[in-house]
C-alpha cells in the first residue's frame, strides 16, 4: 500500500527530474527550487540505501544517482561502493 506521504514524494521526485530534464539544454531556464533538490535527493537516498556524498550538489546527485549524467573519475571514487548501484533504477 502506498500512503499518501509516500505517493507526494514519489511525485516530488518524478517531477523535479523532469524539471531536470526539461532545462538539461536551457541554461537561462530557471532550475527547481532547492526545497525541491533535496527532498528529491533524500528520497533518492532511501532507495539507494546509503547516503550520497556531501561532496554533490543536489542536482548532480540526482543526475547522476538516475544515469543522467555519467560520474567523474573522482565522483566515482567518492561515491565508493554506492558507485556500484548507479544508476538507479526507478520505476
């Protein structure tokens, strides 16, 4: 069953990805707001079951935590053994 908090959540991510996806080529575009940036990345945390490094913004962790960008060298390394899991899947 899923409960209403988890459904807003759900829908917080979805959206703020497709937000995401949808200025990926608009550099003047506004980005989402960075209430939106971390509470997607939190969701995003719970799925993976391990925090992402502090060392990411909130946008590159949901880019590259969901394969829409591909990790640098030295976020592969931060990311340690998490780096195995990326990209997650959702759906």
């Amino acid at each position: 069953m899923l409960t209403v908090g988890n459904y807003l959540s759900v829908y917080v991510v979805e959206w703020t990805l497709h937000h995401l996806d949808l200025i990926a080529h608009l550099p003047s575009a506004a980005e989402p707001p960075a209430e939106t940036l971390a509470a997607a990345r939190a969701s995003l945390e719970k799925i993976a079951g391990a925090p992402i490094p502090a060392s990411f913004s909130d946008k590159d962790a949901l880019l590259v935590g969901t394969g829409r960008r591909a990790p640098t060298d030295a976020e592969t390394a931060a990311l340690g053994g998490l780096a195995a899991k990326i990209p997650l899947v959702l759906g």
